[in-house]
C-alpha cells in the first residue's frame, strides 16, 4: 500500500498537467494564459502530501494557500462555483494517479476517505471566504455610493466650481475601484454645451484630455459611438485605437470605460486606467457600471433641482416686475384721472360758464385719451408676450408723412431737438396708426435717454422690397448684452433705470410688436462714439403677414 502523499509527490507535474487542461475547459479560463492559472494550485498540492505526513503543521499553511487562490480567482473575476469546480477536478485528477495500478499500489480505503475530507474542506472554506468577500464588497459598495452621494449632490449647484467638485466624486470612484486613474466627460445634449471634464490620479491632465477627445478612431469616440454600456483598452501602449504617445507613456495601460445612462438630461463617459495591462472582471465592470449610474442620478437630481430654482428665480423676478408695475400703473394713470376729475369738478360747481370753459372739457378729454392709450399700451404688451400679432387696420400710408407728424408733435412737446431726413412717396399697406405709435416710442425713448442738447435724427428711406424708419441719438452706449433683451416687456437698460426718466418699459416691446404685425424686423446698434440707432424696417405689403395671423 502507498499513501496519497506519496502518490501526490511522485506524479505532481502530471496530476498539474491533467489538472491545468481540464480546468481551463470547464471555466474557459476567463481570458487568462496557463502561467496565470496555474498559479497557486501546485502550492497547494504539494501541501496536501504534506498534512498527511505532518498533520499539525500543514493545516494552516493549506489553509492559507486556499485563501490565496479564491483572492487571485476574486480578482480575476471568477465564480464561487468555478472555484469549487477547480478542487473537484483536482480530487479526480489525484484518483486517476491508481486508477489502473494494481491494488499494492493503490491507498488505502481511509487515506482516500481523508484526501476527499481534505477538497471538501477546502471547498467550504472556498464558499465561506467567497461569501465573507460579498458582504465586505457589498458594505464598501454601500460605502462608496453613500460618499458619492454626499458630494454628488452638491456638484451641479454651481457650475463655476463643477469641475472641483467632480475631482471629489472621481477620487472615490478611483479609490474604489482600485485604480490608479479616472477620468470623466459630462455633455448637455439640450444646450449642445460640453458641461466638464474632470480626472484626478496617474495621467490625470492626460486621460482627462484623452476623455475630451469623441474622434470616433479614438477608445472614448468609440465608446460614445458604440451601442454597448462598457467598453475596454488592454493596453494603451500597443492599442491600434488612436491613442496620444504622451499617454501611451504615462504608465497608464488598461482603460475601461462606461457610458452614463442615455435616458438622463446629462449625457457623460467615466473612464478608470490602471497601470497593469490586463483585461477587466465582470465584477469590475459591474462595480463602475453602478458608480456610474448613481453619480448620473445624482447629477441629475442636482441639475434638476437647479433647474427648479432657476424657475423659483425668474417667478420671483417677475412677481417684483409686477408689483413694481403695478405701482408705477397706479400713480401714471393717477394723474390724468386726477386732473380729469379736477377739470370736471370745476365745470360742475359753475355750470352757467360751460362754453366760456372749453379749455376744461379739453384737458378732461385729454387726459382721459392718455388714460386709454396707457391702458391700449398694457393689453398689446400683453398680447405680445402671449406670443400673437397686433392686429392692424391696413390701409395705404406714406411713412415719410407719418413720421413729420411725429417730428413736429415731438418737437411742439420738448423744443427744438428733432429732425427729419425722408425720402419722397414712401409708400406700403400698413397700418398709420401703429407706426405713428412705433415711431413716437422710438423719438420719446431718443429725447429720455440720449445726451442733452444733441439733435435726435430721424431717416425715412426705400428700396425696391422694404421700406425703413431709423432714429438716431447720441448719448450712452447700450451694452450688447442688454441689446438682446430690451425689445422684451417691461425689460429697460442700466442706464435707463438709473436715470432719471421713469416708465414702465413697454415703449420697445411695442416697437417689436409693430413690426412683428406687419411682417418686419427692429433692431438696435449701439456705439460709445457714434451714438444709438433703432431701425424699423418693413415690408411694402403687411396684407400676408395679417392673413398669417388670422
């Protein structure tokens, strides 16, 4: 009779050998070459044959080289039941070794009893050591997207330090999963705008630069092209993928990337680069699949969130516009109504002097004209900002007339400053009454905030297509930024609101609205030495932009 240890010592390289071909069949060797396989089994055989020979110093130097081999197979990717499978080739392999030698050469029917007591050992401890490894992943799982929460959910509140705040969320992710390198790409698809690039580790201005790059002959291009969530480089140094030789040098060889969710507002690439060339687990990429998905749903929360207080910002912008107009409505329409009242009062205490006080019946009139013309001026601002037309009563008008009875009354009302330049028989199909309204708003916003003293300038002209009305005055420059939105209701400049002249910011609004109603353009140019000029411009028919309404 020979003991297993004997038989272990004396066919060692065989039993590895037979043992090697079948284990690479049954878990397909998950990528890996023989030398990685190959790895800690000999070890442990060989401490088999020498438990049974010194039972009471080998059992936790066994026990050992079974916890190293489930670490390599944990890192490499490999399943709690591949693992077990592993021992129990190897308990059929050591058989094999007497399965045809004559019965003096087999082991006995107790040392064969121990040898299978010995894998089943082994094998609970390979499920105990499996499942002690997914409790502790699980808690630092838990660990982890609990800190990415926390700083996740400050991230977006304000985009000038987004990408510093980003680096925190990468620093978790790279120290989790084991990293040497992250790097990130967040794209807002709605505003087209690339909203940061962010990496932090080995390489970290090369990979972040690397991840900015959508090339489609580049690993991230492919990536952002690709149908697939997870997308992996073997090895930068060698790769065919288009690949920069600073990064191909920067000691970072493996990359793996995953795509954020699609079905975000938020569209982004998290790439992790280790410094080793090799192939990445399932459980890694599954790792960064779901850090990735937690850091997208957070991003979105916050950008959400943003969002909403961005809205809770323009409601509370326009309630204060509101009450502010409201305000400013109320001691406007005061003062006619006021002296309407007057007027009237007096006409009533001595009614025996009726047409020696015509004067009186005119200021009434006057001023309850006014009255409805501010009235008139808040229902089409309203109706403008409601996205329709005014409507207009069409009829033949020469622009040049409408504009010297601008000028005179212009002039009769604050002296001297206006003056006119018109071409002759400038004529369309437009409505005399809203331009002469366009007009006087352009003229009295001219003498309001123009410089004192100089002339404001009116030009008529006409080509074959379009005729146009411009006002010219010098004065303060209007800033670019505030020429995109003075045309919107009660929108005024700077200069405007800091200046002495008071209104209620509809004049230009109006102007819009006149030339949007016969099918024109207004517009403004605005320069420190050459002054200010709003240009209307028209075409000669409004009739189809009228029927476009209807």
């Amino acid at each position: 009779m020979v003991s297993v240890a004997e038989i272990i010592r004396s066919h060692h390289g065989e039993i590895m050998r037979l043992w090697t071909e079948e284990a690479t069949r049954a878990a397909s060797a998950r990528g890996l070459d023989a030398p990685e396989f190959r790895n800690i089994m000999p070890t442990y055989l060989a401490s088999l044959a020498e438990k049974q020979e010194l039972p009471r110093t080998g059992a936790s130097e066994q026990q050992r080289h079974v916890e190293s081999h489930v670490s390599a197979r944990l890192r490499q990717g490999f399943h709690v039941a591949e693992v077990v499978e592993e021992f129990a080739i190897l308990g059929r392999c050591i058989t094999r070794m007497w399965a045809s030698a004559p019965p003096e050469s087999q082991p006995d029917a107790r040392d064969v009893e121990w040898l299978f007591t010995e894998l089943h050992a082994a094998t609970t401890s390979v499920t105990e050591l499996f499942t002690q490894h997914l409790l502790e992943d699980e808690q630092t799982e838990k660990r982890y997207l609990r800190l990415l929460q926390k700083v996740a959910s400050e991230a977006l509140a304000d985009e000038a330090t987004l990408g510093n705040r980003l680096k925190e969320v990468l620093e978790l992710i790279c120290e989790a999963m084991g990293a040497q390198s992250v790097a990130l790409l967040l794209y807002d698809p709605k505003r087209q705008k690339l909203m940061a690039t962010a990496s932090v580790g080995e390489a970290e201005e090369l990979l972040g630069q690397y991840a900015a790059s959508l090339d489609l002959s580049s690993f991230p291009g492919q990536l952002a092209a690709a149908g697939e969530e997870t997308r992996s480089l073997w090895d930068a140094e060698t790769t065919t993928v288009t690949v920069s030789d600073t990064l191909r040098r920067s000691g970072i060889h493996s990359v793996l990337g995953v795509r954020l969710p699609p079905h975000q507002t938020l569209m982004g690439v998290v790439y992790v680069g280790v410094s080793e060339a090799r192939d990445f687990t399932a459980r890694e990429k599954t790792r960064l699949q779901t850090l990735g998905q937690n850091l997208s749903i957070h991003l979105e929360t916050s950008r959400l969130y943003a969002d909403l207080q961005e809205k809770v910002d323009a409601l509370r912008v326009e309630r204060d516009l509101r009450e502010r107009f409201v305000s400013v409505l109320a001691h406007d329409l005061r003062g006619p109504l006021a002296a309407a009242k007057m007027s009237a009062q007096l006409l009533l205490r001595s009614p025996e002097k009726l047409e020696e006080r015509r004067d009186l019946a005119l200021k009434i009139e006057r001023n309850l004209e006014r009255t409805d013309q501010m009235v008139r001026d808040l229902l089409d601002a309203n109706r403008i900002r409601a996205g329709e037309r005014l409507p207009l009563r069409l009829e033949d008008c020469d622009l040049g007339h409408i504009a010297h009875e601008v000028v005179e009354e212009l002039n009769s009302l604050h002296g001297d400053h206006f003056v006119l330049r018109a071409a002759d028989h400038v004529r369309g199909l437009w409505s005399a009454e809203e331009l002469r309204r366009a007009l006087w708003n352009l003229g009295s916003n001219a003498f309001k905030y123009g410089a004192l003293g100089q002339r404001i300038t009116f030009v008529v002209t006409q080509t074959h297509e379009v005729a146009r009305a411009s006002v010219h005055n010098f004065g303060p420059m209007i800033p670019l930024a505030e020429q995109q939105r003075i045309f919107q209701p009660f929108s005024r400049a700077r200069s405007a609101q800091a200046g002495p002249a008071a209104g209620w910011g509809l004049g230009l609004t109006l102007v819009w609205g006149c030339a949007q109603a016969h099918g024109g353009t207004v517009g403004v140019t605005s320069e420190a030495n050459r002054g200010t000029t709003f240009t209307l411009e028209l075409p000669l028919d409004a009739r189809p932009f009228q029927a476009a309404a209807a």
